[in-house]
C-alpha cells in the first residue's frame, strides 16, 4: 500500500478539507491559504517510542498525544490551530495500531477543526513528528519574552498530575498523562491580556525559567498556591507535592505572566473555557526562581523535567 | 545541553532572519509572515538511516539530502522555498556528526534562502523529518492533475546516475545518490507553462503513473529518449539502461507535462536555470503507461523504485 492509500484508509475524516485548504493530501505538497492579515505559527515535535511514551502506550493514546503535544505549543502562542502534517515512521503495517492511532488523532483533530493536509510514511523505529500550523492577527501572538517585573504568573488547570501517573501511583490520573488536554481556548482567551506565555512539557520551574531567561527577569513563586487535583491531593503527601509539581512534566498546562490589573478578567475568560487559572508568584526584576511557603523561603525545584532518564534535549 | 543551544551552536547562519520571519528559533512556535497574494506549499518527508541513505552515508550529505529530498517537492509545485522546521532523531550528541550534518543543511539552505525557524531534538534511533513551506502567488502552484491528451512529458537533467550509483558501479556519480539537487529554479521557470509535474524521487514509470492516475489520462514513453549522463553511458550497457532510468529512485529530477506549442519556450526557460529539458514522449486518453524504442513497441517498467528491498512506502 503506497503512502496515500494508507492515509486515505486510516485518516479519512482528517483529511476532509478545512479552512484555507486548496489542496491537501496527494500531491508533493499542500496548497495552504493563509488567512489574510494573520501570521502563521509553526512547530514541530517528536515523540519516540520509550522515550517520550511508555512502550505499553495504547495506540489512540499516542495519536491523540502526538498531536497535543504540537498544539500545545500554538496555544502557548494563542495560536487558532489550522493544519498538521503527520511524518509516521513504524516499524510495520499493523493494521489494529495504525486504526487505534488514527482514532486518536481524529479524536483530538476534530475538536480544533484541524485538517491532516500532507506527510509521510515510513518503515523504521516507531517514532512521529508532527508539524502543526496554527494563525493569529499580526502582532497578537503571545511569547516568552515579555515578563514585566510585578507581573503575576499564573497556571491553567492543576500541575503535578501527568508526573503522578508516570510513577504509577495513580491511575485515575493515567489520562493526565496519555491524553493531555492543550489549552487552545484559554491561549486565545489570554492573548491581549498575558505578557508572556509558555506550555508546561518539561515542568514549571524549568519551562517558566525559559520565560525569565528570554525577558531578563526572575520570579517569586508560592510553593502553597501550586493548583493540584482531588486525586493528587489524595494520592500525595504534602512533602512530595512541590517535586511532583515544579519539576515533574507532561502537565501541557499554560504558564502565563499579566499585569495584576488584569488577573481578576483573564480568570474569568480562562474558566470560560472550561478550567481554571491560578495565581502562584509573581514577576521581579531581580533574576533567579525563588520559592516561599507560608512566606518564608524554601528550597524549590530550579530545573524542568528530562524526559525518563537518558538526559535527552527536552522539546520545546 | 537544551535543544535551543544545540540548533543555535551548531545551525548558527541556518536560522538567520530570512523573509517573513518575525519569531524564528526560541519560542514555543515560529511566527511567520506569509507573503501577501501567496499561497503556501507544505511537505514534510522523512529520511530514516539505513532505510533512505546507507548507514555509511557522511553526516554532511545526510543534512544536504534530508533538506533536499523537501526542496524537490517544491520544486514540483512551482513554489519558492521560505522556511524549514527540522525534527532530529540521534542516538547520542556526536558534536562531528552535528557539525557535518549543520553543514550539509547549511550549504543547501543557503543556495535557496532559507531560514531554519523551528524543530526538536530527541534521542533515538537516527531518523530527520524536515517540514519546508514555500509560497507561490495565488492558483499558480504545479499539481499532479492537469496533464491533457497532446501534452510532452518532458523531464529535467539525467535519469538512473542515482540508482546507477546506488549500485556501486560508478563512483563518479556517487554525489547524484548522496546530494541531489532539487530543480527549485527550473519548478520556477515552468510556473505558467507546464500543465502537471512531479519530482521524481521513485522512478519515472512510478511517479509518471501518480501524474497520469491524477489527470486521468495515459503516456506512451520513447525509451531511446530518456536523457542520460555520460558517466552513466559509459558505465551501462544499453540493454540495463531502461530499468535503471525508469524504475530506479533517487533522481530528483522533474517531470512535467506541458502543451507541444510550448516546448520551445520551456526548454530555452529550464536551460537558462542550469539544466536541460528533455522530450520523452507524449500524453494521451487512453489510459496506461506504453514504450516505444525506435518506434514499436516494447516492453518497459510499469512500477516505481521502492526505497532498499523493505517495501516500505514511497515517500511523496
């Protein structure tokens, strides 16, 4: 079966034609239509088998995370995601996995209304990168540069949850990790009001230290205020909480910077979208992550999460 | 060290700002420009080690091919390259191996402009997808539907010195396997002219046959006409020549089908680009792939090349 054949079968759905498609899979490249005034956000990440999911992943799970974890990225942004392309490499033409992983990225493409408009197929180690294409009015894409000294840092939904699961100590929390959520919505609600933004992949303390490091400040965060979940709660003891939180990753949470003034409005267009957003520190000028507890300074996570351990570049 | 530090050693001039790159490398996601009145052309393909390019392939021709064999598939379109995300699978930090990689995609992106905004690094078994965007102005882009009963097919450069090459017979044309060059300038140049066109990455009769498949029509090829190189004359006996220049892969040359009253014209524009045009045969209604040598017919491949002995499926 050449490579069409094979997205034809197992994508069909995914690859019916959406917003500013002329022309999708088939040819040597898609013909896009970008939306006039906007500019396009693009990014690209990898997951390989064992390395980023456990080998015993389902295969709806790792198509649907493929995907999630690309746009995540956009929604860091506030990105309106348009188009994918899905490069798959496996390792052989199983039918029940290709079924399974097509589901879930059908499952998670449909409720952004992204198209699947190109890729590749090939034979080798289970591994795939996904690009995914996402547009925003010019000048309105949020980034990691941009942090104001007082501004507050805030969080989308609970933290700690997807690093809980990875250690097996809590499976109703497993889908935490196999099937995050990324928060478009609530990356378009903060656009106009966030500073600066990021996803949470490699664990807060490591991934909000990419934002000081790219607007040249430090923060204050508050080890108590960290957002966590009835079932983390109950899974935890208070002393394990802040590793799990700050420096455990796959939380594909929003990490977002605003000007105080604006904390009680982008609350409010946050759980418009269906989860929460949550004050944790705040922005100071003097460089460095420090944490406090009850107001007094604690040691805390200063580094992000490398994914199992092999020491591998964490993506981004 | 952290994927951004490893792109911006070692990809340093790769991810210059280039046209409409407002965000390159850094962030969650580029932020690009497209050019107004355009629309985008997006491939991604995948090379994966031992699979695409033999395992003792240096690290500079893997970055020049694994950025080429995208640029063919623009080039197939009609489009102007922009912009490219790279996804790297390696199996360890070699820092030569890094180098000479950066340095093939450096040399290559450089001759067409390009900007490297975006990718990830993981660990794993060796594998590159690259994702390249170009743009072309609106409803201009070359497609694979098109081609009309009358029609020359034509191709660009010389046939089989990749698959020639592959074969170990002929060292000198060793750089045709290992560093092809994507005919972006002459893809530009049949802009208007040609009716249908493919980049030939699977063998002529194979990716003649998506061309003929798409516009619903058929060819009769002059076997005696297949341009050929003359360290590929003088390396083959003429009886192995047509199997080699119609079913072997790697070409990367173009084939286009364009109207017989403008032969004259597209030839006189290809060649002013650095390469030839070469007349193969003609399109008709009735469907099927049918050869000729010295006007009767003969028996000729039907199929394309699948990449090694895996029948793993042709890349697009």
């Amino acid at each position: 079966m050449d490579e069409f054949s094979l997205i034809r079968r197992y994508f069909a759905g995914l690859t019916d034609s959406a917003s500013g498609v002329r022309l999708g899979i088939g040819d040597d490249a898609a013909i896009l239509i970008p939306p006039p005034g906007h500019e396009l956000l693009m990014t690209s990440d990898t997951l390989v088998a064992g390395r980023h999911f456990p080998l015993d992943t389902v295969a709806h799970d790792i198509g649907w995370k493929a995907l999630a974890v690309n746009l995540s990225d956009l929604a860091a942004m506030g990105a309106k995601p348009l188009w994918c392309l899905l490069a798959l490499t496996l390792p052989s033409s199983d039918e029940d996995w290709l079924a399974g992983f097509a589901d879930g990225l059908r499952e998670l493409s449909e409720q952004h209304g992204i198209a699947l408009v190109g890729g590749d197929t090939t034979r080798g180690p289970l591994s795939i990168t996904i690009t995914a294409v996402g547009s925003a009015p010019a000048g309105t894409a949020l980034r990691r540069e941009g942090a104001k000294a007082g501004d507050v840092v805030c969080v989308t939904g609970t933290l700690g949850d997807a690093a809980l699961a990875l250690s097996g100590r809590a499976p109703a929390l497993q889908q935490r990790l196999d099937r995050p959520t990324p928060r478009i919505d609530a990356g378009l609600a903060l656009r106009g009001i966030a500073t600066a933004a990021i996803d949470l992949s490699d664990g807060l303390a490591g991934d909000l230290g990419h934002v000081l490091a790219a607007s040249g400040m430090g923060a204050e965060l508050d080890a108590e205020t960290l957002p966590m979940s009835e079932a983390f709660a109950l899974a935890t003891e208070s002393a394990e909480r802040l590793t799990l939180q700050a420096a455990g990753g796959d939380d594909y949470e929003l990490c977002v910077c605003l000007p105080s003034s604006r904390l009680r409005e982008a609350r409010a267009a946050v759980e418009a979208t269906g989860t929460t957003l949550t004050a944790i520190g705040v922005i100071s000028a003097e460089p460095g992550l420090r944490w406090t507890r009850g107001g007094l300074p604690i040691d805390g996570p200063q580094h992000g999460y490398r994914h199992f351990d092999d020491g591998s570049a964490a993506h981004g």
